[in-house]
C-alpha cells in the first residue's frame, strides 16, 4: 500500500511495498537513540526525567524498558514520538529512525504524519484516552481518514481481526462507546489502534496493566506474533520486568531517568550484573522461581526533585555503595553482549550470590 498526499502517491519512508505483500513486505526499522536528555520544567528549574540515554531498537527485535513507576520510561517512549508535551522538552539527543531521519527535529504535519502510519503507539492509560462521544468505530475511520487510508473497509476488517484475536467481539467492540467497554477491553483497543495502520515501528507504554496475569500473558503472545508476522521493530514498556521477560528479546533497565543495564533479555535475566536489575528480579516470585524466596525491593524510587545530582542515581538503595558511588556517575560500559552503568561492575568485584545488594 501507498500513502496518498495532495494527489499523489508517494511511497512509505519504509521503502517500496509490493501490492500483493501489501504492507507486511516492508522492512523494519532500525532505531537509534543517542545522549538523549528529556527534562521538565518544575518549582525549582528544568529538571531531567531522562537523561543521557542511548539505546539501539535493532530492526525486527522486540525491546522491553522496565523499571519502576517514575523511572522516565513513558518520558522515553514519548520522545521516539517527538511527543513530549510543555512543561517538557527534549533538552539533547537524536532519535534516529531508519527510513525517516532524526524524529527530535521533526515539526507540525510531518511528525503527525510519522506517529500513527509509520510508528504505532499506545500510550500508558490508553484505557482512557478513547474519545468518550464517539463509538471505536468511528475513530477508526477518523484515524484511517487523518492518515490518508483509501479502502477504509479493510482497515474496519483489519481492526476486527486484530480484535478478535484478542479474544473481543470486533462488530461488537467497534459499535461501543468507551463507557461500553471495560478497562481491559479499552486495553486492547488501544493495541489494535497501535496495530492496525500497519506502522512497522510499535510502542506499547504499559500495554497490559489493567490486565489480569492469564489475559496480559495471550495479549503479549498476540503482540509477539504480529510482531513476527509482519516484521515489525517493537518497544514494550512496563513496570513489571515479569511481564516482559517471555516476550522480549532484549531489556533495557531504567533507573531515575538512567538506563543502568541492558543487553539480550536471557543474559540479563539469568545473570543480571546491576544491583537494580538483580533487585526488580528478585521481587518476582516467576523469575525468581520459588514464591517463598521472592523479595520485595526496599526503599522508593527518587522522584524528579530527589533524584541526585551526582553520582550514582542508585546510590540510596544500594548494598554495594563505595565513596566513588557518591561523587561519580557510572559510564555505562561494555559487558559482553550488555552494556552496564555500575561501579561495581566496573571494578569487577565479585558479588556473592545470595548476599543483599540493597541496604
Ligand atoms: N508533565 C510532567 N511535569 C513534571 N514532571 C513530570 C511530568 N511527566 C512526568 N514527570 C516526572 O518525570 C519522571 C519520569 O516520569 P515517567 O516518564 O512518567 O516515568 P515512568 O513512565 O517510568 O513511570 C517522574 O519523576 C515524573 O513525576
Ligand atoms: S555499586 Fe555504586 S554505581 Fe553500582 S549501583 Fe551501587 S551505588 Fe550505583
Ligand atoms: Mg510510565
């Protein structure tokens, strides 16, 4: 398919598409995210919500952010939109998307353009960002018409596959208002929205959160085939390091607004190297594989006014803290396949499995 603007065609930022393949022929994208900087501004000045991170999305794999609420993970997955809205902005940094350049410079109709058709998205609390006076039906053609969609009736048929597969009755759900339809099933809406203008880079903010644990699992394997099936770049935020772990090919750790680990998700997982990762593991009795040896995380994360200024943002809940840990924030460097912002990594020093890296 082709996008039609002012009267001609032009062909996807993604590349040429054939007719018969349709869509599902192009290729995913890349993504690039280099010394991004997201702050806002507060009481006591422009403070940062994210800062100085570079994360790759290689094209085709599915990337799991996760991290505790506060941690600037929905500050990110908003800036890949260039979406960050006053009292925010992106203070430095590129998102760089292949096939369509350096998203952070992109303005007005070009970025309204880009979000929808060539970069899907569902925003945390979809469940409540539905318009509540029109049917789901109705935006989906207002969706399809604002993205130059010619046969809107494969888009209608599109939404109610993706729907049904979601275990929804998409007739059903496409006659609904919002008040109609249950958190969960505004969930899933919100997916099939992400999912149906065939954007072939897709970001979940907290996809499944409104879910309980059986449906939020068949929802993620219904994400992960489409994913597969049609070639798609994929980031899924979530708090929950759970949620990700069987869907995800690669995990990004945030903490106060750093990425402090992140390489292919199995390596993280059975051997994680920063003390937060090894804690958000350790809080969840399927990861940790014995209920009984799961451990709550102590402590609260900072919020944007608490978060140090220097040194380690990890610092106050740290079991392995040394004087440099106080003065000096960890670069984030190669370890193998990962990359890992810690001191203690740095210095190689051995932890002993089973000794508390928290305080
Ligand atoms: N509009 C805003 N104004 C001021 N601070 C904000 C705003 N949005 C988010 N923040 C702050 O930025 C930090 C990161 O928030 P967010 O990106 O939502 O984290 P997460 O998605 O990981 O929970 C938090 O401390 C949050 O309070
Ligand atoms: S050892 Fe130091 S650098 Fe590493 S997480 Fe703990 S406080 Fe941060
Ligand atoms: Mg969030």
């Amino acid at each position: 398919m082709t996008e039609r603007s002012e009267g001609t065609v032009k062909h996807s930022a993604f590349g040429a598409e054939s007719d018969e393949g349709g869509l599902r022929t192009k290729q995913a994208p890349g993504v690039r995210i280099d010394g991004l900087t997201v702050v806002y501004k507060t009481t006591a000045g422009e403070l940062p919500a994210v800062r100085d991170v570079s994360l790759e999305l290689k094209p085709g794999t599915i990337t799991g952010i996760v991290g505790e609420s506060g941690s600037g993970k929905s500050t990110m997955a908003l800036s890949l939109l260039n979406a960050v809205q006053p009292p925010g902005r992106i203070a430095a940094g590129r998102v760089d998307i292949d096939g369509l350049g350096d998203v952070a410079e992109f303005k007005g109709e070009q970025l309204r353009k880009a979000r929808g058709r060539h970069i899907g998205y569902v925003f945390q609390a979809a469940q409540n960002s539905l318009n509540p006076l029109k049917t789901v039906g109705k935006q989906l053609l207002d969706l399809g018409r604002s993205h130059g969609v010619e046969d809107l009736r494969a888009l209608v048929r599109e939404a109610k596959e993706l729907l049904g597969r979601m275990g929804l009755d998409g007739a059903r759900v496409l006659d609904s208002h919002q008040h109609e339809l249950s958190g969960g099933m505004r969930q899933r809406v919100g997916i099939m929205l992400a999912l149906v203008l065939n954007a072939h880079l897709v970001v979940l903010d907290e996809p499944t959160t409104a879910l309980d644990m059986i449906t939020q699992a068949n929802i993620l394997k219904i994400v992960r085939e489409v994913h597969a099936e049609r070639g798609l770049t994929t980031l899924v935020i979530t708090h929950d390091i759970g949620v990700v772990a069987e869907v995800a090919d690669r995990l990004a750790v945030m903490y106060g607004g750093r990425l402090v680990e992140q390489g292919p998700t199995r390596e993280v997982l059975a051997d994680p190297q920063h003390p937060y990762t090894r804690g958000l593991i350790r809080a969840i009795p399927r990861l940790v594989g014995d209920i009984n040896e799961a451990q709550a995380l102590p402590g609260r994360p900072p919020t944007l006014a608490t978060v140090p200024k220097e040194g380690c943002v990890f610092r106050e809940r740290c079991a392995l803290r040394m004087d440099v840990c106080d003065t000096v924030d960890p670069a984030a460097r190669p370890y193998g396949l990962r990359i890992v912002a810690c001191h203690a990594v740095d210095q190689a020093v051995k932890v002993p499995s089973g000794e508390g890296e928290h305080a």
